[in-house]
C-alpha cells in the first residue's frame, strides 16, 4: 500500500458509503439499509444494500461486495491509490506526495499496465493514421467532414494491413504476452500465436470519465466482415458502463445529455458544437449506463436513427432512461436518418430547433403505439385507448398521470373527461384482479452448497461481526487459529484485535485485501442473511452445533499436521478433543 493505515482508515470513515454510493445509484431505504439496483449486473428487482451502520455494501444477486475503496475501484476502474486520492479530495484529506519511478509505476498492479497499453496503442494508431498507408483511411474520415481539430481531439486513428504490427510494436516496447494477452488487442492462432485484432480499420479510441483509453472500435476500410469492431472485455473495459464520448460530454455545461448510436454521430454532434453526445458501445443501452449519465444530468434527449430498428432501439431505452429517474425526451430527425445525416444537410440550427422540440418520451411511445392500429376503424380505435390507458396508469402521481391524459386526449381528438373516466375504470378493475405472484426473493438467493467446514467458519465469523454478545461467547472458546480456511482465519484475527481495542470496524478490514476475490468474500461475510432464530435455546444450539464443527475441523487440521515424535503436542491433542467433548455453550 502506498499509505499508512491510520490514513487510509481516515479517509475511508470521512466519506460516508450512502452518500457515495448514491452518486452513481438510486438508493430507497428499507429498514436499516439502503437498497438499489445492482450497477454491477442487470437487474429489475433491487437486491443492492449499502449498510450505513457496517460502511459496506454488497449484492445479493451477484456477490459484489466491498468498501467505498473497492465501489470506485469496481465502478470507475481505479487503482486503489487512485481511489484513494479520489475520496481524500472529496472529504478534504490532505495526501502525502509520493514519487514513484517510472518501473514501480508499471508495476504497480495490472490494470496500471493496461491502461498504459491502450494508451500506447491509441497514440501509435493516431501516427499512422497520418502516414502513407494510413492515407485512406485520413481521406475517408475527411470525406465524412470531420476537420484535423476533430479528428485530432477524439483521437482518431489507423491500423495498417498488416496483422501483426501492434504486436511487434508493443513487444518491442518491453510487454510481455502475458499481458498483451490481457489486452484485448490480440487474438491467439496455435499456429502463427498472436495477431492484431484490429487491422485496415479506422480506429476509435474509447475513453473513460477521466480519458483514459479503455478500448478501441475499429471501422473496417472495405467490404470485410464485421463492418464495426469493439475491443472485447477485460479488466479495464466493461462496455456495460461506459459512454462513448462521456469525458467530453460530462463537463459540457449542456442542460441535458443526447444519447445516439454510433461513434460518428457523437463525432459530429461534437463538432457541431452539441458536445452533450454520448453513444452506447455497440450494445442496447443498460442500466449502469443510464446510472452514469444521472451522475452528470436530469434530462436525456434520445436521437437513435429514425428508422424501425432504431425506434425499436429507442423504446427499449426509454423505460431503462425512467428507471433511473431521467427525464427524456425523444428528437425527430425526419426525412434524415441519423443526426449526422441530417447536420449535414440542414445544419446546427435547424437541429437546436428539433432539439427544442423533442417531444416527451411518453408521447413518442403512443405515436409508436398508434402505428399499429388503424384510427379510422371503430373497434381498432378503441383498442389503441385501451392500450393507451394502459400505459398511462403507469404514472402513480394523480398530477403527473392528469396531464398526460390531456396531452393524449388534445392530440387524439377525444375528451379529456371520458379519456380520465376510461383510465379510472381500468385502474378499479385491474385492482380486482387476482394478484400477481410476487417476485422472487434476491435477498438470499439458492447458491451451490458450500463445504461444511468454510460454511461453519463462514458464519461463526458472521455472527461475529452482527451480534456483539455473541462474539462475547465464540471468542472463549474459539481463537483465530482455529479457522481454517486462510482468507476467514485472517479476518478472525482482525476483528479480535479490533474487538480488543473495543471497537469492530468491519469496513475497515476490507482495506487490508489488495485481492479483489478476497474483498468481495469478506464482504460476503459481513453481509451475510442470518436464518432467524426465534428463542435463546436455538440459538445456543445453533452456536453449539457450529463451534464444535469449527474446533473439530482444527484439531483434525492440527492431528494431521503432528509430528509422531512430539508427545506433548499429542497429550494436548487428546485433552483437547476431551474438552470438545463437553462443550456446553450458554448465552446467560
């Protein structure tokens, strides 16, 4: 670590974890926790808990779990020093200046070096892009109308036709394959090894909030197949939860976000002067990446291309945009297709006008609606209403759900009464209906079935951390030698020296494991759901059973471990095992 304890503990206990985590997701409380929607996974049904008493969260449905250290450094891709850095400045720590050499630096911890990597990458495909062999690809993004400022700016780039010159190039700057491997610039061939994933493609370098290169997309000069090409996921790129063009379009000044396509959109938007564009990765958007975009803005604007697929894309969007608590809006580019198409054509003005004009997402969900029922026949009509009302019981607040009711009912030509009545009738007679079956229970999800030993060692450790009387009692008859599994003997040992000092501090410990895995089970560990116990003599049962299990799996560890010759370890065992044999546990 490149910081004492004492300072890193104080770092960490000057930023509360809820008020962290609540930048960069939606928190509702439920009674002593917070809970939200995974950033880490997809999911429809919160099962993300931050815990203000234990400064720790962790997912019940894919076991994400740390510290406000180990959330940065999972969310934004930090080091651990930077995520410290991060959090110092924002709770006003003033750090120690330390000077790393250049060698300490790149071995500092893996996803350092791959960073310099991307951007080593990044700067050699941007000095191609500008010689000969690279002309090509200079021409066609100059014929795309993007001037030398643009291209340099964003970084644009070229890898030449050769498939190995990435990889010569970076194994003549010192890398090893190992980490190449790591990289994502490379695929492996068992005959010829490593090559370029990316060759006679115009390259897109992909950066994070704080442009640092990621990633890269490759458009391919030619008819080859894929047209477009996305780096593939490693330990610093997660297109789930990046933007494309985000490090620009987050200190904007812009009132709102545009969210379109394709990397050429963002580019000339950008140039245009609409430097609030951002772009998903060649996927639909996700959660964690409308989660972002609410750290920067309110509001979204959606310009998806205005054809089927891109409205389709748009009404997938637009409810992930409301989920987490956008406001959006949807721009019309007709005739064009895209917003590039159509700068082209009618300029910047006429798009600040349609950006002016975008309409409520809502409304454009019912023109879509609309599409697929004919208005001039009775009964298609009415079954357009009854799909419309449907939607618009899905605003819980009267205000909100009355105004849209007279927006459609302006728009469509029928009364706002009988539209207003129509809802109502459809919200009773939902509310008769037979109930939904409710949704399955994340909060303690069925997981293969752990080994008894680290199961028992688990959650003696547990019962630990959640109950101070109960460590009172597991502490006279267990010691930190007594587990077994490595990771839980070391947190064992921490909490009794904390637990000395009289003070437990679980989120703490996480601070002592550089080792993400280790993070997240210790995390696991203090978040643990504990099965209900209903009476004292249960619970001293369940105590009783436990210990023993973990005592008896000790000293069978340490029987192994004997010497033959070493007599008075054998006495000892023996008396030992006697002693275990009596074990009486009582919590009065």
């Amino acid at each position: 670590m490149y910081y004492s304890e004492d300072l890193i503990e104080e770092v960490r206990s000057r930023n509360d974890i809820v008020d962290v985590i609540s930048g960069y997701v939606r928190l509702q409380r439920r009674g002593s926790s917070y809970f939200g929607l995974c950033p880490f996974h997809n999911e429809k049904s919160p099962s993300f808990s931050v815990s203000p008493g234990k400064q720790m969260y962790y997912c019940f449905g894919c076991g994400a779990g740390g510290n406000v250290f180990t959330f940065l450094m999972e969310y934004e891709n930090f080091t651990f020093p930077e995520a410290v850095k991060t959090l110092a400045d924002r709770c006003g720590v003033e750090l120690p200046e330390v000077e790393y050499s250049e060698e300490a630096r790149r071995q500092a911890d893996l996803k350092s070096r791959l960073l310099e990597i991307q951007k080593k990458a990044a700067r050699y495909y941007y000095f191609e892009l500008r010689q000969e062999k690279g002309r090509a690809a200079y021409e066609y993004l100059r014929g795309r109308g993007l001037s030398d400022e643009t291209i340099k700016r964003f970084g644009l780039g070229y890898s030449g036709q050769q498939s190995r010159e990435m990889y010569q190039y970076l194994k003549h700057e010192g890398y090893p394959d190992s980490l190449l491997k790591e990289s994502g610039l490379f695929g492996m061939d068992e005959r010829s090894g490593f090559y370029d994933k990316f060759w006679n493609r115009v390259m897109f370098p992909i950066m994070d909030v704080n442009n640092r290169v990621i990633g890269f997309g490759g458009r391919v000069m030619g008819d080859a197949k894929p047209k477009y090409l996305n780096s593939p996921e490693t330990k610093i790129f997660d297109k789930s939860r990046n933007l494309y063009g985000l490090n620009f379009a987050r200190t904007a000044r812009k009132p709102n976000l545009i969210i379109c396509e394709g990397y050429m959109d963002v580019i000339s938007m950008h140039q245009a002067g609409f430097n609030q564009a951002v772009a998903s990765l060649g996927t639909a958007l996700t959660v964690q990446q409308s989660l972002l975009m609410k750290r920067y803005t309110n509001e979204v604007l959606v310009t998806y291309d205005s054809d089927e697929a891109g409205t389709k894309a748009a009404l997938r969007a637009i409810p992930i945009l409301r989920e987490a608590g956008l406001s959006i809006r949807v721009i019309n580019m007709k005739p064009y297709k895209d917003p590039d198409e159509f700068i082209k054509a009618l300029g910047t003005e006429a798009f600040q006008k349609r950006i002016d004009e975008a309409q409520s997402s809502f409304l454009f969900e019912i023109e879509v609606l609309e599409r697929s029922y004919n208005l001039g026949d009775p009964a298609a009509k009415t079954a357009f209403f009854d799909e419309t009302a449907k939607k618009l019981l899905a605003f819980s607040d009267e205000l909100e759900r009355n105004n849209y009711i007279e927006a459609v009912a302006r728009k469509y030509g029928v009364g706002y009464d009988t539209l207003r009545r129509k809802v109502n009738q459809l919200g009773l007679t939902l509310a008769g209906a037979a109930p939904r079956p409710k949704p399955r229970d994340l909060s303690a999800p069925k997981k293969a079935k752990e080994e008894g030993t680290a199961a028992s060692q688990k959650l003696l450790l547990t019962w630990m951390v959640s109950e101070p009387r109960y460590f009172q009692v597991i502490r006279r008859y267990v010691e930190p030698e007594d587990f077994t599994v490595p990771l839980y003997r070391e947190i064992a040992g921490i909490l009794y020296e904390q637990q000395q000092k009289g003070s437990l501090n679980p989120a703490g410990i996480l601070s002592r494991f550089e080792n993400t895995e280790e993070q997240r089970e210790a995390a696991a560990v203090f978040n643990a759901v504990l099965k209900e116990v209903e009476t004292k003599e249960e619970m001293e049962k369940a105590l009783q059973e436990t210990i023993y299990k973990v005592k008896q799996e000790a000293l069978n560890k340490k029987a192994h471990e004997l010497s033959p010759a070493d007599m008075e370890g054998l006495q000892r065992l023996i008396q030992d095992r006697r002693d275990l044999e009596k074990l009486h546990i009582s919590l009065d």
